[in-house]
C-alpha cells in the first residue's frame, strides 16, 4: 500500500488524544461565553461592578485565544516596527 500524498484524505485518522478534546471543549465555551447568547444572564462577574467586571470577559477571550494556539491557529496582531 503506497503512502498517503500531503494533503490526501487517510482512510484511517488517529484518534483524537484527550487533550485534544479537552482544548476544544474550553474553546467552545469561551467562545459560547464571550458570544453570550442569554444577553447576560449568565455572567460570573457583573460587568456594572467598576473594573472587575470585565474579567470574566478577559479570561474567556484568553482561553479562546490560548485554544485556537493549541492548534496552530495564530491571531496576526499589528505590531510597531522598533526602530
């Protein structure tokens, strides 16, 4: 049987490793969090309480972030050129 060419589908993937599933799951739920579809029914932080309310929204968007780098997925930032 010949190897498969880059980019070929394999008939035969490799299972899924657990921490695999796991950066999905909290991916998924930051995502869900940040997206929040209940219009703020469910908030860990009330995001009226000055300064601390919007870290719940900071921490889910860095799980986000952290899980999309788990899988190679990089955000381009713009950076500034040092001189």
């Amino acid at each position: 049987m010949n190897k498969p060419v880059e980019g070929e589908l394999v008939d035969n993937p490799k299972p899924r490793s657990l921490a695999s599933t796991v950066m999905i799951a909290i991916g998924l739920i930051a995502l869900l969090y940040i997206i929040n579809p209940t219009a703020g029914l469910f908030e860990f932080l009330p995001d009226n309480l000055p300064i601390v309310g919007n870290l719940d929204e900071a921490a889910a968007t860095t799980l986000l972030l952290g899980s999309l780098a788990y899988f190679g997925i990089e955000i381009p930032w713009p950076r500034k050129k040092r001189d």
